[in-house]
C-alpha cells in the first residue's frame, strides 16, 4: 500500500509555465512534507529539461513539439510526436502510480493530462493569464479543477470548475519588501530622485532598450531628470553597455540582471514592464505602480490582455509597443509628476494582490486527493 500521494506537474517551453510549477511544488512539499513524491513532465529540448533538475526534481521529457507558424516540413512530424508523447505519458503516469496530475499550459503538459485524463486519474489546471491558452482550453472539460488568476474566466471554461486562485509565484513578494534606503545605496542612487525600473526580462526586450537608447539621447548628455535601474538582459548586455559607454548619463544603472528583484522593487517609484502572468502578480503583491509595454509576439496577444485586465481596474498605465520607443518615457514621466495617480494606482494593485497563490492551489490538489 502507497504511503505516499504521487503528483505529477506538467508544462513548460517558458518561465511564465515552468516557475508557476515549482511554486507548487515547493508549496505541496511545505504542506506534505514526505507524504508527497513529485513528478515533473515536460518537452525534450525545452528550457524545463534543464532548469527543474536544476532546482532538484526529477523530470520526463516528451518528444512532443508545437506547430511552427510558418508552413514548415516540420509540421509534418507533429501528429508522430503527438502520439508517440501520448504514449509516453501514459507510461510514465502508469508507472509512477499518479494520484493526480496537475497542468500549468503550453504544448508540454496537453499529452499527460489527455492521458491522465482517460486513465481516470483526477486533473487540476492553473491558468496563468487573462486570456487562456489553447492547451487549457481543449483539457477543461475533462479537468476536475480549474485554478485561474483572473476573474471573468467563464467565457473559457466551465463556471462550476473554476476557482479564483491568483498565479503562484516562487520566493517572496510583498508591498513591505527590502529596504528602501538599502536599495537605492546598492544601486548608488539618492533619495532627492524618483526611480524607474525597466526590465525586459531575463533575455532582454529589444522595444524597451531602443525605448532607453532614444530617451538617453534625446537628454543630450544632460543629466537625467530621474534614476534609472534597466536591466538589458543577458542578449543585448553588450550591445547596450557599449551604448551607454559611448552616451555616460549619470543616474542610470544597467545590467543583464536583476538577483534581488525585491530590492529593485523597493527602490522603484514606477515600472516598466513587459506584462506577462508572472511579472503581473508581481506587481499586485508590491503594489508597484506601472506601466506597461505588452509584447505583440505571445500567442493569443496575451500580453496586451493581461495589461487591459489590470488597467480597467485602474491599476496599470499601457503604451504599445509599436510606440513604447518614442513615448513610453514621456509618459512615465507624467505619471511620476502625479502623485495622487501613484498612490490611486498602487491601492488598486494591491486590491488584486493573491498573496497565498501557491498554498490556495495546494488546497485545491489534496481535495482532488480526498
């Protein structure tokens, strides 16, 4: 007889995908302890297959793969790598003796619940966005549990299944956070100057540091009005170092990465933002007024809903992308210059905030369990 429950947690290709997981994971594991053996399934080749064994846990790669946008001969190979995926999972969940499998989108996790799911072992999905995916959209109807982050997912799913939950997110996040005054000494700034935060995500977002270059510039080697934390990412480090070489503007601060997001919330008066799930929730827990930029290149234009979703709340400012070069600066200026609209904004984030995300999620399993 088993004496302990037997979870599987599927999805992956992208952070936003993957790190939800592991919140989980870490949750059922603080809740469990070593009643709960954890099982992570993802797609060979994918970021996951490196990054969850990095983390400690064991992981199963599907050969399974997306269609590409483009007509491409590789799409030909997809229905093969489908079934053969299937039957992977199917394997893998009879083998490990699951109790139930939890799904958090993308291509990688649709092969383990359709198993899981005619193999009669419950399933749970968490919907990171506003707008949901086509893999939770197609798996609901045979899901038990559908944990989603925004309200008004009835136009998805199936109203009796979902539960409002919020998107877990790993370490720490609150409006107290780091200290303020630590903060602003690690990045060399003073207290006599608003900060803006602009990051672009761990690879970098080519809009948002054209977005600097030009703000940079049209300054004319004049300080600039306020601080800048811009984290570049790791793809244009170079690129971007040289720029600022060659353009020294006092006040700005610029790295691939950010190790303490925390700190760079804390020293923050505004952000700008790119505006996927994780980055969202975020910024609900930090109370951190914002300005997005949606990125136009996520299936479905997620992004951009996401963004809408907060800014009907009054909780977000948005600039396009296609504009963000020329006017995303300008405006986060406005929005610095109007304290009433900063207090207003963050009292609103706050009001969105799902601080208890991962823990709320694990409730949800240990009934599948029941």
């Amino acid at each position: 007889m088993k004496t302990k429950k037997h979870i599987i947690l599927s999805g992956g290709g992208t952070g936003g995908h993957i790190y939800p997981a592991v919140a989980v994971a870490e949750a059922l594991q603080r809740r469990l302890g070593d009643g709960v053996e954890l099982l992570f399934v993802g797609a060979e080749g994918k970021m996951e297959m490196e990054k969850v064994p990095a983390l400690g846990y064991r992981i199963v790669g599907l050969p399974i793969a997306g269609l590409q946008r483009r007509l491409e001969w590789r799409n030909l190979l997809v229905p093969l790598k489908v079934w053969r995926s299937i039957r992977l999972a199917r394997k893998t969940i009879r083998e490990f003796g699951a109790d139930a499998v939890v799904g958090f989108g993308g291509y990688a996790s649709a092969p383990v619940l359709w198993a899981a799911q005619r193999m009669g072992v419950p399933t749970l999905i968490q919907e990171q966005n506003s707008y949901a995916g086509v893999t939770n959209k197609i798996l609901a109807k045979g899901a038990r549990r559908i944990c989603t982050a925004y309200e008004g997912m009835e136009r998805f799913f199936p109203a009796g299944k979902i539960r409002l939950t919020g998107n877990p997110l790993r370490g720490r996040f609150s409006k107290e956070g780091a200290d303020r005054a630590e903060a602003l000494r690690h990045y060399g700034f003073t207290p006599d100057k608003q900060v803006v935060l602009v990051v672009g995500g761990s690879l970098g977002t080519r809009s948002l540091n054209e977005m600097m270059k030009y703000w940079i510039c049209s300054l004319g080697g004049a300080e600039a009005p306020v601080q800048v934390i811009w984290q570049t990412g790791k793809y244009y480090e170079r690129e971007m170092r040289e720029f600022l070489a060659a353009h020294p503007t006092p006040g700005i601060w610029q790295g691939a990465f950010i190790e303490r997001m925390d700190r760079a919330y804390a020293a923050a008066d505004l952000v700008v933002s790119r505006s996927g799930a994780g980055t969202v929730s975020e910024l609900c827990l930090v109370a951190k007024p914002v300005l997005f930029v949606p990125s136009p290149n996520v299936a479905e234009d997620h992004q951009t809903k996401n963004a809408r979703a907060l800014e009907q709340h009054g909780a977000a400012a948005i600039v396009t992308d296609a504009a963000c070069r020329t006017e995303a600066m300008p405006r986060a200026l406005e929005l610095l210059a109007d304290g009433q609209a900063l207090r207003r904004m963050s009292e609103n984030l706050e009001k969105l905030a799902r601080p208890r995300a991962a823990e709320e999620i694990v409730d949800e399993i240990i009934q599948l369990l029941a």
